[in-house]
C-alpha cells in the first residue's frame, strides 16, 4: 500500500494561488521528505525568479506547466512543461517565463 499519496493538480493549483497572493510571486511547498530525499513543489509567476543560490548536492526539476529558464554562469537551458533536467552547479538561477509550476527533487546533506 502507497502512503501519503499526493494530488499534485491539486497542490500545484493551491500554490499557484499563494505565488499570486505573494509579493515575491512564488511559493513552495515540500510534498515529500524520505531521508535525504526531498520533493518540492514550486510555483513561480511570470517574471519572477528564484534569485541566484546553491545547488544541493543532487537535483532535478521536472516542470509540470509553464516554462523555466536555469542560469549557471553564462548558460541559459529552457525547460518547458513536461521536460527534466539535472540543476547545473555550484549555484544556479531559475526564473518563469509565465506561471510556472514544478518539482524540485533534491537530495540534501
């Protein structure tokens, strides 16, 4: 038996909501957390980025709706919906070219 299953649909339309009711445009909410695996689900409005930080040790992000740009230095990579990609390191950029929505899988230390 699966325990605590996820409404991913329902959680991404959720955090949607609380990225526009945010005066920064995005929200996060963790969906899962297995030992040092973390799933994240991230919500990010049109314009708005992340800000530049570091890449935990391991992790992708896979875009459920919308489109993302990730920064690394001077490499730019769009994901649009339905595509994943491991995050570039030692620190990385993510900015939504519209509403965007996804999961950041991450393995933290």
């Amino acid at each position: 038996m699966v325990h605590d299953l996820i409404d991913v649909p329902r959680v991404a339309a959720e955090e949607l909501q609380r990225a526009r009711a945010n005066p920064h445009g995005r929200s996060a909410r963790a969906l899962t957390h297995d030992g040092r695996l973390r799933h994240t689900l991230l919500a990010i409005l049109d314009g708005e980025s992340l800000g530049e930080h570091a890449k935990p040790e391991s992790a992708t992000l896979q875009v459920l709706s919308g489109s993302l740009v990730v920064s690394s230095g001077e490499m730019e990579t769009r994901l649009e919906a339905g595509q994943l990609a491991v995050l570039p390191g030692p620190s990385h950029d993510v900015t939504a070219v519209g509403d965007a929505v996804a999961i950041l899988t991450t393995l933290a230390g």
